[in-house]
C-alpha cells in the first residue's frame, strides 16, 4: 500500500493532488494535513 502525504488539501492544487491519487490509485491512501476537513473518502485521513 502506498501513503501520500498532502498539505494544503482543502483547495487548490492540494485538493486537486487529493482527488487525483484517490481516484487513479486504487491501493493508495492519502493523508492530508490542513485547518480545514474538506475531502470525504474512505481512504482519505484528515490531520
């Protein structure tokens, strides 16, 4: 399994990074680092 980690994930360039690896990389999880909680996915952790 392969982690990725994304700061900045709620807009922008980190939101689009966020849906982009979620949807073409179905044995990847993602870990975003943000203020802001805005990506709803079962392989997605908000810190």
């Amino acid at each position: 399994m392969e982690y990725y980690y994304i700061t900045g994930p709620n807009r922008g360039i980190g939101r689009a990074l966020a849906d982009r690896l979620l949807a073409l990389k179905p044995g990847a999880s993602v870990i975003g680092i943000g203020r802001t909680h805005a990506v709803e996915h079962p392989r997605y952790v908000h810190r």
